[in-house]
C-alpha cells in the first residue's frame, strides 16, 4: 500500500509538472476560460455516466455544511484555480510558475492554523523565509523596485487556492466517493466560471480551438485534472494534506527540466535564490522538534 502510495504522487506531480509546459506553450491559442470549461466539460462526460447513480442517491442526502464545503472546493480546485493558472502563463515564464508550486506547503500551513494548528516562532521564521523567496522570484530579482509580474502573481494566488482544496479535503464529511466528488467539484468549478466566459466573450478574447488548443485542453482535462486529481485525492488520504502538501516541492525540478527541453526557458539566477530560500523556510517550518 505504501509503494502504491509513492507511485501515484510521482505520477501525479509528472502530469501537473507537464501542464504548465502545456499551458504555456499554447498560451496564443485559447484563452485560459474556454480552455478551463473545456477541460470541465471532457472530465464530466468521461466520468458522469459512472458517478450519476451515486450522485443521484448521495446528494440528496448533504446538509448545508457538506455542500458549502463542496461549493468550496469547486472554487479552490475547479475552476478558477486553473484560470488564473493558464491567464498568469501569458505573463510570465512556465519557469515561475512552476516554482511557484514549492509555495503550496506554506500556504497548507497558514490554513490549519485557521482550523487550530498551532504555528510557534519557528514556523513562523520558516514562513518569513519562504515569502521573501517568494518576493525575489515575483519581482524577477529587483527587490528593491517593489514591482510585481502580474503573471507571477496569478501564479501565486492559483497556488493559494490549491492549497486550500488540499486542507478543504481533510473538512469533508460527504459519503461522496473519489469519481462522484470529481463529477461535483467540476460542476461548481464551471459555474464559478460563468462570470470569467462572460468578460472574455466582452473583451473579445480568442475563444477559437485550433489543432493545436484542442490537444492542450485533452491533455490537461485527461492527464492533469481526471488522472491526476484523481492521484492527488487518493494521496491525501492515505498521507494527510500536511504530508502530501510538502512533496509538491518535487514538482519545479521535473517542470524546469521539461520547460528547458520543450520551451527553452532557461531558469535565471533569482529563480534558484528564490527557491532556495522557499525551500529552506518550508525544512524549518516543517521539521518536528
């Protein structure tokens, strides 16, 4: 059980490392609301016909508490969590976002504070590290002017959602199983993002699918959301969100090697100062005594 553990979170950190390679390289050939419905839309025909009886059954049955919670995770993890994934790659290098995914274990700490976990001085220094690596990736090495790549920010708060539907997972009380709970967070996901269709059909943004955007959103709907959130759910709950959450770290050393190969974008030297640093702060806030 524990080997089938570990194999799963590595092919799962494999299929998320390799969207932002996807997202980024196709970023001129839909925008980041159609491809995330679309994504929605694929996972839900794949998987509906399988999860309807229990759906059916199931969902009746949830009090208020269950499906806020389940609203919530459609927020954090459905929908416009990947939005704001695929928009920031229009502004910033797949190199920084995917480091940025090193940040999800400290944003996981701050959120069970909120549900009771204490955080003692050596977190909290921990912590400290972590943002000012955070600050040097986001302001591409020049601290000092105070001016944020708005790419590197969406990154950041796609990261921030993530986290929370990773410490939403462990508040469920549903009897929803892994496929029905997929089916209902994309549910929520696409209705949370009827608001970002409406502004990008306003703006005029590029809403056709070419070759080229019908095979990213494939592969980001089978391989990076039905695959790997289904990967990503079983491994919460055999390690718990403060374990799992921590492993995400391994993600930047397999997305910097595929955007090199692929993209040819080349890490700059703030890129390894800043995730030295957020690395270091995440060992000293997660070390025990």
């Amino acid at each position: 059980m524990r080997l089938t553990t570990w194999v799963v979170l590595v092919a799962t950190l494999l299929l998320w490392s390799g969207n932002w390679i996807v997202a980024r390289a196709v970023r001129n050939d839909i925008s980041p609301g159609v491809a995330t419905v679309g994504r929605l839309a694929i996972v839900l025909a794949i998987l509906l016909p399988f999860a309807w009886r229990g759906l059916r059954e199931k969902l009746p049955q949830l009090g208020r508490r269950e499906w806020l919670v389940l609203g919530a995770l459609g927020l954090a993890g459905g929908g416009p969590h990947l939005g704001l994934q695929w928009l920031g790659l229009h502004y910033t290098t797949a190199a920084s976002g995917i480091l940025y995914l090193s940040t999800t274990p400290i944003f996981i700490l701050l959120m069970t504070a909120a549900l009771g976990e204490r955080i003692d001085a050596r977190r909290s220094f921990g912590v400290a590290i972590s943002f000012a690596g955070i600050f040097l990736i986001a302001t591409h090495g020049h601290p000092e002017t105070l001016s944020f790549n708005r790419g590197d920010v969406m990154a950041l708060m796609s990261m921030a959602m993530w986290a929370g539907y990773t410490v939403l997972l462990r508040v469920r009380r549903d009897s929803l199983e892994v496929i029905e709970l997929l089916c209902t967070v994309c549910v929520f996901g696409a209705l949370f993002m009827t608001p970002w269709l409406a502004w990008e059909t306003a703006s005029g943004a590029n809403a056709r699918l070419g070759a080229d955007g019908v095979l990213a959103v494939l592969y980001s709907a089978i391989g990076s959301l039905l695959l790997a959130y289904a990967g990503w759910s079983y491994v919460v709950s055999r390690l718990g969100p403060a374990r799992a959450g921590v492993t995400l770290h391994l993600m930047p050393a397999f997305g910097i090697l595929l955007s090199i190969v692929f993209l040819g974008e080349y890490p700059r030297w703030f890129h390894f100062a800043g995730i030295a640093l957020i690395l270091a702060g995440i060992a000293l806030s997660s070390l025990r005594r």
